[in-house]
C-alpha cells in the first residue's frame, strides 16, 4: 500500500497561504492545513515547529515577492527610498489582505524580512541621523507602515455588503451626530471621510511626516 504523499516546505506554504485567503489569522489551524493537504498534522511539524513560525514563513514570502530581488539602491534620495519601499510591501499584501493582519501579529525573520530591513537601515543611514538612533527610527518607520497596511488590509478582505453597511453606519453616526453633544463632530460632519477613502495618499502622507521628522533631526545633529 502506497505511503501518503510527502509535502516540501514550498508546496505547504502555498496552500497555507492559499488557506489564509479565504479564512482569517484566527480560524487558521494546522489541522485544517493538514486536511487540505491529506495528511495528519505531525507530518507538518517535521517543517515548522509551531502555527506561530509557519505564519511568519508565509508572511515572509509575501515580503520576498515583493522585494523581487532588488537590492539596496545606491543613489537618491533616502525618503524615496524608504516610500518607494513602504509602497511595494502595500501593494504586495493589497493583493493578498489576509496575509497582512499575519504580518502585523507575526512578524517575519527570514530573507524578505532582511531584505526589508537593510534597504530601511541603508536609507535612514543616508538620513544625518547618528548611528544610536538609526535603530530607534526603523522601529518607528516600520510600525507605522505595518500598522497602516495591516489596517487597509481588513478593509479590502471586507466584502461588498459588508463594506456598504459600514458606509452607511458611517454616514447615520457622523451625519447624525447631536451637536450639543458632539458640537466639533456635527461642525465637521460632512468633510469626516471613511477611513476606506483615498487610503494611499493617506498612507503616503503619514509615512512623510515621519520621514520629515527624521529628516529635521539629521540637520541637528
């Protein structure tokens, strides 16, 4: 009688991330990741010793496609740098929203996650900033990018009935708020956008607050 079918690391992490496109963070198992591979689970710890470090596998991949092999770059400036990059990692997990809350809980610590690293601490290198708070400013950069794409992230895993009552919900909340006892929300009401509305140029904006915060530091040094 034939043995049941041995899986490689690649061939599990494409169907758990497969798996975690249709379910969230929270309903994934191995368990169900051993059922959708038909075999039984303590065949996938010979690979990964935990949920916890094939999550962060998965999410590490996601990093490293969207690296694609490029290297640090040399030249320009450090912001463009650092946007530039902070968009690819966005537009990468954009494509795969459930991946993103995986990120953000997990983390990673393989080669994409290093990728990522570097061309952050190369750029703030180029910044002015003094070698002691290089580390402090990547910490700050990279939670706030995480922070934003993980957060985007739910909307477009939302579906569109979904995401629909959550606009109107929106409108009767801001729109109907009492302005004696919400006089700054019931002023404010109609300019008050969705958090779903112009996402990247928010994204972008925030990102250059920071990046500019850094940047006025390096010129006091």
């Amino acid at each position: 009688m034939a043995g049941r079918r041995r899986w490689s690391t690649e061939e599990i992490l494409d169907a758990a991330a497969e798996l975690l496109r249709t379910s969230d963070a929270d309903a994934f198992s191995l368990r169900k990741l051993a059922t959708v591979l038909g075999t039984d689970s303590s065949s996938l710890y010979r690979h990964f010793r935990s949920k916890t470090e094939l999550m962060r596998a998965v999410a590490d991949r996601v990093l490293f496609a969207a690296m694609d092999g490029r290297q640090v770059e040399s030249g320009g400036d450090w912001k463009q740098h650092i946007t530039a990059l902070a968009l690819r990692v966005r537009e990468a997990f954009g494509e795969q929203p459930q991946l993103a809350a995986v990120w953000g809980r997990y983390a990673s610590s393989g080669a994409g996650s290093r990728m990522v690293m570097e061309e952050v601490l190369q750029a703030l290198r180029k910044s002015g900033v003094p070698d002691a708070d290089v580390p402090v400013y990547y910490h700050r950069i990279v939670v706030l990018f995480s922070a934003l794409i993980a957060s985007e992230a739910s909307l477009v895993a939302s579906d569109s009935a979904e995401y629909e009552q959550g606009m109107e919900l929106f409108r009767v909340a801001v729109l109907g708020a009492d302005p004696e006892r919400f006089p700054a929300l019931a002023h404010f009401a109609r300019d008050i956008r969705p958090l779903g509305v112009d996402r990247r140029a928010a994204f972008e904006e925030i990102l250059a607050v920071q990046l500019a915060h850094i940047e006025a530091a390096g010129r006091v040094k």
